[in-house]
C-alpha cells in the first residue's frame, strides 16, 4: 500500500534529540516535491531536556493551518519513549507510531522501562527501536533522530531519495563523515521500517512484529524479499508472540535474514 499524499504528522522528544532536524528534512522534501506543507513547533526548557514537539501537515492541495486536530495523525514520530505517549491522542485510528525506545531520564518519576514498554506495545500500530544503539552503528550516537526518521520514511509520501538528499544538505557543512553516518542512520533506519510494514502488510501479527523488530540488528542497505519471507514464517508459528517477546526480553539483537530466523525459532 502506498502512502497517503496528504499527511499529519507530530514529531517529538526532548531538548537536543534533533527534532527539528527532522522537521527541516521533511519540509525541504515536501517542497521540492511540489507538495505544500505547514510547520508549528513547541520548544521546552531545551537546555534542561525539556520536551519539543512539532507539527508537520503535507498535503498535495493548501494547507489550512499549522495545528494537527487531535485523532487525525497518521504519523506520530518520537526520539524518546515517554514522549511518544503524551501524543497518541492526536493519532489517527489508523496511524502509527515510530519511537525511539531510549529512555532520557528528566524527570523524577520517570516510569519503569517495562512499564513503559507494556504501554508502547499495546499501541495497535507501533515501530520501536533502540535507536542510540542503531545510529551507534551508523557512526555517531547523535544521529537518533535520522534512525527514527529513517524507519518512519515507508510511511511518508516523500521519495526516500529526496529525504536523503536533504538529509545530506542539512549536515553539509559539518564535513563529510558526518554527512555519511547521518545518511547511514537513515538507511538502517528505513530497513527497520521497511521489514516491519512488509510483515504487518503480509499479515504477521502487528505486536509479535513490532516487539521483534524493535531488537533486530539492521544494516544501512535494503531488506530483500528473502529477509521478508524467513520472518513472516516465522511469526506464522502458534508461538509467534511467546517469541517474539523472548527476542524483545533478551535484549539481543538478531540479524534480518532467513539463517537468524531459524536460530531464533530453535531458542
């Protein structure tokens, strides 16, 4: 299926994750796409880890207003997993959260990460992933926010494309290692996306596929079709969810390919 031209979506997190960062991405593609957007944005106590949260609307006719109505988001995206909660009022029946599953820690009674998770999970459309870990593996933990928006990118009407060649320009002038490990985190990002969108689509489990993916280990190069096919076998077993939630419990990250499957099976 593909995705809608006109689109609401609510970026969030804290203070430094790059929110913005993402708003300039989406923006700049939407433009150079010929689609029209509109950008509002909430800024906390950033200094201090307080939250940022902004909107983007892009729609192929005008855009009448920069505020999302509450229950109309098809696209809540976060950096941080608290965060991602206060927002799932604004999502749309059908629309799908793609969180950051690091936790910043800035508030006192900040929830237990199980607890956290239970309510993450129960989200019926839900893409998690450890993204200090994924963009770590990109080449520098300060690029999170490209992970998530690159594992929300088969959701969006814009071509993957002209993301990357925004993402590109929007760290130009820090150099061009830095350019390559923020265009890595949105590949292994979109890899993310890409696979748990193919299982969900295919008729795998939305839960069983979400608590899986959210510790596979992904690399900035595309899923196949073979990698599709191992996992949806997978999550076709009675088991399904029982392991599933063992992949997610363990911490362990899997590879995506068909001889990671049947190891995980056999566990």
């Amino acid at each position: 299926m593909s995705p809608p031209v006109s689109m609401d979506i609510v970026l969030c997190g804290v203070g430094g994750q790059g929110i913005l960062s993402i708003a300039y991405v989406l923006d700049n593609a939407a433009m150079e796409a010929g689609l029209h957007f509109r950008q509002s944005e909430v800024h906390g106590m950033a200094q201090r880890g307080g939250a940022v949260q902004a909107t983007v609307r892009i729609s192929r006719t005008e855009v009448n207003g920069e505020l999302v109505p509450s229950g109309s988001a098809r696209l809540v995206l976060s950096v941080e997993p608290m965060e991602s909660l206060r927002y799932l009022s604004m999502l749309a029946p059908d629309g799908t959260v793609v969180t950051d599953l690091t936790p910043h820690v800035n508030v006192a009674d900040y929830p237990p990460m199980d607890r956290l998770c239970d309510a993450l999970f129960r989200v019926p459309r839900m893409l998690a992933l450890d993204g200090d870990r994924l963009a770590r593996k990109a080449g520098t933990a300060k690029a999170q926010n490209m992970v998530m928006l690159g594992a929300a990118s088969p959701l969006l009407p814009l071509e993957p494309a002209l993301l990357e060649k925004h993402v590109a320009g929007l760290f130009g002038a820090k150099g061009g290692r830095v350019v390559e490990a923020n265009l890595a985190a949105f590949r292994i990002g979109r890899a993310a996306g890409t696979l748990y969108g193919a299982l969900v689509a295919d008729g795998a489990p939305a839960a069983a596929a979400a608590r899986l993916v959210a510790r596979m280990d992904f690399d900035a190069a595309p899923v196949v079709d073979a990698d599709v096919a191992a996992w949806r076998r997978l999550l076709a077993r009675p088991d399904a969810g029982e392991i599933a939630s063992k992949a997610f419990i363990a911490g362990v990250p899997f590879g995506h390919d068909a001889p990671s499957a049947a190891k995980l099976a056999e566990a």
